[in-house]
C-alpha cells in the first residue's frame, strides 16, 4: 500500500467498512496547544484519536519511547483496529506527528496503513468536511501485533553504527541543533550531533503546505545528503518523532531496509560519553553532558 492518500482519495473512502481514521497530532518543542482540544474544535467526521504519548512506554525516562507488544496490542484494539483496518493517520498541522503514527503502526505489523497528505489542513482546502466534538467510542477490535524490530534501532546499536560507520545516519532536527549553535529544548541535553550523521531537516521533504513533495525532489534531496542504494540508513531527530518524516520519505522512494532510533538525540546527547560532534557536518568531538 501506497504510504500516502490524497484528501480526494480519503473522500472517496469515507464511508468504507474497513476505514479507520486516526488524528495522531501532538506538539512538538515549540508548539504549545492541546491535541485534544485541538480534535474538538475540528477532526475528519468518524475519525479517533491516537494518543502517542498514551501509545509508548509509560516506564521509559525518555520521551514516547516505543511501547512492550501488549500495550500497543490492547491499545489498538481498544481504538477498534483489526489486522485488515486500512488505517488513515493525519495531524493538524507539523507532518511529523503522522509520520511517526504510520511509523509505530508499521513496526507492530500494521500493512494497510497511509498518511493523509498535508494532514486536516489540505483536507479542509479540498472541501473535506470536518467533524466536532470528542470521538466516539469504537467497538473493540482484534489487531494482533506482529513486530518489525528490525525497523528500529537502540543505543547500543547506534554505538556500533558510529564505531563502524556501517549505515549512514540522518540527522532531522534544525541545522543549529544539529551543528550545536542552537541549544536543545529539553533541559540536560548536549548540543551537537553523532560522529558521521548528516543533517536533513525534515521539512526540506515537505512544501508550504506540509505536504510530500514529488518523489523526484525526495530522491534529490536524499541523495545530497549521502543517501545511497548500497548502504542502510537509520533516521533520527530529537525524540524520534520528526525522524519519522525522513522514513516515510524514504519509503515514498520505494526503499526498504531502512531503521528509525527510536531514542534519538534525547538519549545520545544524555548518555555519559557518547561522543558528539559540532560544526555543519564534521567537527570537534566532544563528551555528552
């Protein structure tokens, strides 16, 4: 299945038996807004809201890290998802919280899973009508979890990947940040970034309407960045949420193989020497604060 839905094609599935419509939106640093409020004043009519903080692990003490098998099992059919759902993920707004829905969904074994293009924005240019008011309560579903794990990667992994350099790394947080001329926004956090990633800012893949932009450009911008067919690539960002739009657009490419860190930048610049590069690409390694 085709990563993307066009507003028109998700208006042509509306009233289809097997479509689940999910509003994954969350705020990102910088945005202050409630999710929740947010579905109520406007969502697409019969869709549900998917939580990812509710959909992560409550134990973990980094931010929405990815959730045990049972918990995304038992949430998911508490949304009312059955392994033959056609599974439609949209925000309101930033791209990256969809991306990373349909990320999390493909990792426990989700196949017919798509991203609204340009999320309720572009849906509501097209005409789409749009919905009030809390979700109603689905019936229970019967969605049962086939993990992907090889879609994700930790931190030990991500130590061997930056001894080895065997994948390629990419980097989607700000350039500051990147270059660590920009502070993070989560207190304690080095600046900087891993020795050999590269940084493309997610919303390089994106147009003013935070929608994909065509393949052909995807394929230019990832190949400036040092992607290549012949070697693995692992995305990461902050938190793992904006790195969701580099793998997505990966996909859009029509590449497999690829990995998400789930831990990301939230992990590797608090971990106690992890070593951290500065500068645009290469620079001065320093020590994890």
């Amino acid at each position: 299945m085709h990563p993307l839905i066009s507003p028109a094609e998700l208006l042509a599935r509306l009233d289809a038996p097997d479509l689940v419509t999910l509003d994954a939106t969350m705020a990102l640093p910088g945005e202050d807004f409630d999710p929740a409020q947010r579905f109520r004043q406007a969502h697409i009519p019969g869709a549900r809201a998917f939580d990812i903080e509710l959909f992560s692990d409550p134990d973990a003490t980094l931010p929405h890290m990815i959730p045990s098998q049972s918990r995304f099992g038992e949430l998911a059919r508490a949304l009312g998802l059955s392994d033959t759902s056609h599974i439609v993920f949209y925000d309101q707004g930033n791209a990256a919280s969809a991306a990373r829905a349909w990320w999390l969904a493909g990792l426990f074994g989700a196949d017919r899973v798509q991203v609204l293009d340009g999320g309720l924005p572009a849906w509501q240019r097209a005409g789409g009508p749009v919905g009030q008011g809390a979700p109603a309560t689905p019936s229970p579903g019967t969605f049962r979890p086939a993990p992907r794990f090889a879609r994700v990667r930790g931190l030990g992994d991500m130590r061997h990947i930056v001894a080895g350099r065997g994948a390629l790394i990419l980097d989607a947080r700000a350039a500051g940040r990147f270059a660590g001329t920009t502070p993070e926004p989560r207190p304690g956090v080095a600046s900087g970034h891993m020795p050999g990633a590269r940084n493309l800012p997610y919303g390089t893949l994106l147009d003013a309407d935070k929608a994909f932009l065509p393949v052909p450009e995807l394929r230019a911008r990832f190949a400036a960045a040092g992607v290549t067919d012949d070697r693995p690539v692992v995305t990461s960002c902050g938190s793992g949420v904006s790195a969701a739009v580099l793998s997505l657009g990966l996909a859009l490419c029509g590449r497999e193989g690829d990995a998400l860190y789930d831990g990301s930048w939230a992990e590797w610049g608090t971990t106690p020497g992890a070593p951290i590069e500065t500068g645009a690409e290469t620079g001065t390694e320093t020590r994890a604060a």
